[in-house]
C-alpha cells in the first residue's frame, strides 16, 4: 500500500496495525515461555538477579515487563559523530543512511574481473571509495583481508579507515580484546575517553545465534560497549526454513526476540545504553542451502520488519542492496533495485547496509558499489514525492503557452527544470553519439570510473601526532599477538 506523508516523503506499509500489535504480542510470549540460550557469566546474572527465569544453568526466561521496560529505557535517538567532531547521522525516526558490506571474504578483482580472496589493498581501496561516494554514509571494511592473520586484522582494518575516510565508521570485531583495542584508537582520534561517549564516530556489533541462542563473545561486547556508552547493533539473522520458521511473520518474531535479548541485557548494565536493533530475515534456497539476498521473501519480509521497527521507535539497522549475483550483472542491478526501493520507502531502518555486495553477501564489487550509489540517487529522488500547489499545477505556464505551443521557454520551466534528475553514469543519448564516444559499456564506464576515483581521491589526513599515536598502538598489539603461543 503507498501512501504520502504530510512532508510528501513516498511511503510504504505492509503490515496493519493490528498485525503488528500481533507480532508484539507474540515476541513477549517466546522470550517469556520458550526463552533462550545465554552463555555468558554476566549477562546470565544480570538477568536472574531482574527475574528472568534460568533453568538448567543458562536456560533464560524473560518477563514480558522486563522486555517492555528495556524498550522505554533506550534512547531513542542515536547521533553518530564524523572522525572531525561533526555531527553527521541522527538514527530516529525515519531517516535513513547507508552503509556498505563488512565481512566479504571474496573480491572481483577490478583488473581481470576474477573473484579472488580479500586482501589488504582491497579494504584500504574500498575505504576509499566509500569515503567518496556521496550515497554512503558509514563506512564499512567490505572484505575480510587474507593476507594478514586474523588476530589482528580487523584491528588494522580500524586503523585503516581511521587513516582513509573521515566519514563515521563500522569496524568488524569478533572479541572483546579486539573492540577494547579499537576503543582505545578511538580515544586518540577523539582526545579523550569522554569526548568519544559525547561524540562516538564507530559503532560495531555482535549477533545472537538463531534460533534463540547468545554466546560468550557476542554478549561480552555488547557489555563492554553499554559500559562506555559506545553505540551498539545487536543483530540475528535466522533463514527462513533453515535457522527460523518458514513463514515471515515467524522469522519476525524470531528475529525480533533474539534481538529484544541483547537489549534487555544492555540496559540492565547501563541504563539508557545507546542500542540499535539489527534483525535480518530471509528465506533459504533449498536447493543450495544459502540465505537469499534477491528473492522476492528477502525484499518483503524485510519492508514489513521495518512497519514492526518503526512501532517500537528504536534506532534501527537493516540490510538491503545486496544480491545473490555471482557478477555486477543484470541479476545483480535488478535485485538489488528492487530491495533498495522497498528499503527507503519504508518507515525503518535507520541504517540500510551490505550495498555493494554480490553472492549472498560473500562477495564485494568496486562496480555494483559505485552503480548502487546511483541506484540509491535515483530512490531518494522517488521517495521526495510530489509537491502538488498552485505553482506546480502550472495553469498560468499551460495558459500562457496554449493549444499547440511548447514550454521550453517559458518561465516556468526555467524555475523548474533543474529538480529534473540527471543520471551520472546510465547513459540518454541516442546511438550516433555514444558510437562518436567510444562506445563504452556501463561496466567499463563503472571501471573507469573506480580507477580514477581511487587514483585522484583521499580524505583529509589524521595529524602527525594521532598516526604516531595509532601505529604505537597497533605495533604493540601485533607484536603481542605474534610472541602468543601458537
């Protein structure tokens, strides 16, 4: 169902009101009679010691009150600060940000066009190009690098974009010492530990097991990050017929619930715990055992996730953009079209991510980011609506020209024609004149583009004082990891 707003933003709805209140409904009773899972000391006493029922040592329980509490307790707005102090995302309402992909193992190399492993010059590269384009507003690795050893890649992988982009950052991290580490950068970048809690420029996150399940290291993160006010996503993502029910409306609940377990615990560390919600639901190709990132369930499950976020009023992460395309192909253009349109017409998420990436998120593209930018372009342009008053009902312009006349000339239209919009790389004009041109394809023209983009740009850099500062850190910390016992 579409419908305009009173600011004349195009939006969407899918689910009515009373089956969200159904959903609602619905997580309370799983979190309070089925329960789950925690495998965390903390997090377990945490929940005892509110009432949380525990059976069986780490079988948790929750009270409907204790959940309903936790979401009145959370903030519900979240301002995410640039490397310069700036204020840049306000996460509330419906505002909506992106993002780009963050554990990509694999790459389409930019030279040959081959997938190949994620190295570093790929992360470095990908920061970069992100810090660039307009359409992309927090920062992600989009590769995991395979050329350094894992204990101290994502740490690096921070202090590559603390070097290469000014635009707020999402760093990866699978362990508390990891993110203590990268706390510890953000501190010399912002000067001090309070400035970082008034002023945060990363976030990270950690995700529940589904079905229903929270371990030690997803737990012990998102306790260190409500301990210093560090804004924190707490994510699930159950494949439908897989690891959540086969239906969307239970993949909600699922999700929802497992979601709702990190947030309970984060305000019982610290009340008013800067917390966003990152549920992600799809169905899985049974025939390749994969979660879909292109089908038809992924786009609509997730537009009516987004009406369920929007009810609670949290700050809110969702994924879209992404395709199940091996290649920055046809496939790809149309999946990731269709999801990015339902994404921003809808009420949530705040922050939509895994833009540029290929084969159900495994894969990261120079190419497919730089077209999603400008599918995105073309979305926001949509989603504006239309402006209906005396001025664009246009009677006098259509009266002045008359039967038979032409508008290209008129006043009107030179007041006017500048909101036309104007695609940067799809091409409008006719044969004679792209043959004149070189007859480029929109892949080349995409290629080009990246090369000259990575040859021309770079962010403002960090001082002399904050890199010395930084490579202190980070040498201390590989050398440490290099003398552990293997």
């Amino acid at each position: 169902m579409m419908s305009q707003s009173n600011s004349r933003r195009v939006t969407l709805k899918v689910l009515q009101d009373e089956d969200i209140e159904k959903i609602h409904s619905a997580v309370l009773k799983l979190l309070s009679t089925t329960g789950c899972v925690v495998n965390e000391p903390e997090s377990l006493k945490l929940l005892k010691d509110a009432g949380c029922l525990v059976a069986n040592s780490n079988r948790v329980r929750i009270p409907a009150g204790l959940v309903e509490e936790a979401i009145k307790l959370a903030p519900k707005t979240i301002t995410l600060y640039n490397r310069l102090g700036n204020p840049c995302l306000y996460l509330e309402g419906g505002n909506h940000y992106y993002g780009c992909g963050a554990a990509m193992i694999n790459t389409i190399d930019l030279e040959t066009g081959q997938r190949r492993r994620s190295v570093f010059k790929d992360v470095r590269e990908f920061i970069k190009l992100q810090d660039y384009l307009a359409n992309i507003d927090l920062v992600y690795s989009m590769g995991i690098m395979s050329d350094y050893p894992a204990e101290i890649a994502d740490v690096l992988t921070f202090k590559t974009m603390i070097e290469n982009t000014t635009k707020p950052m999402h760093p990866e991290t699978d362990t508390r010492e990891h993110l203590e580490k990268m706390w510890e950068m953000a501190v010399v970048v912002a000067g001090d530990e309070e400035t970082l809690r008034q002023k945060p420029f990363f976030l990270s996150a950690s995700s529940a097991i589904p079905p229903l399940r929270h371990e030690r290291n997803a737990l012990e993160m998102l306790l260190f990050a409500a301990e210093k006010g560090l804004p924190w996503k707490y994510a699930a993502t159950p494949q439908g017929g897989g690891t959540g029910p086969a239906t969307g409306a239970g993949c909600i609940v699922q999700v929802l619930a497992d979601c709702f377990v990190g947030l309970v615990i984060s305000q019982l560390k610290k009340k008013g715990s800067p917390f966003i919600i990152g549920p992600m639901v799809s169905s899985m190709d049974m025939r390749t055992m994969i979660i879909t990132c292109g089908s038809p369930e992924f786009s609509l499950w997730m537009a009516a996730l987004s009406d369920v976020e929007s009810f609670y009023g949290l700050p809110t992460y969702g994924v879209a953009g992404c395709t199940d395309s091996l290649f920055n192909d046809q496939q790809a253009a149309v999946e990731s079209t269709v999801s990015l349109a339902l994404r921003h017409l809808s009420p949530a998420p705040n922050i939509i991510f895994d833009i540029g990436t290929l084969e159900s998120c495994s894969t990261a593209s120079f190419e497919h980011l730089l077209i999603s930018d400008e599918i995105i372009s073309i979305v926001k342009n949509i989603a504006q609506g239309l402006t209906v008053d005396r001025d664009t009902l246009a009677l006098d312009a259509i009266d002045r020209v008359g039967p038979g006349g032409h508008f290209l000339t008129d006043e009107h239209t030179l007041r006017h024609y500048r909101e036309f919009y104007e695609p940067r790389l799809m091409t409008r004009k006719r044969h004679h004149k792209w043959v004149e041109e070189g007859k480029k394809s929109l892949s080349e023209k995409l290629r080009n583009q990246v090369k000259e983009i990575l040859s021309t740009h770079s962010s403002p850099p960090v001082s002399g004082k904050v890199r010395i500062e930084l490579n202190r850190i980070f040498d201390d910390f590989r050398k440490f990891h290099s003398q552990r016992e293997p």
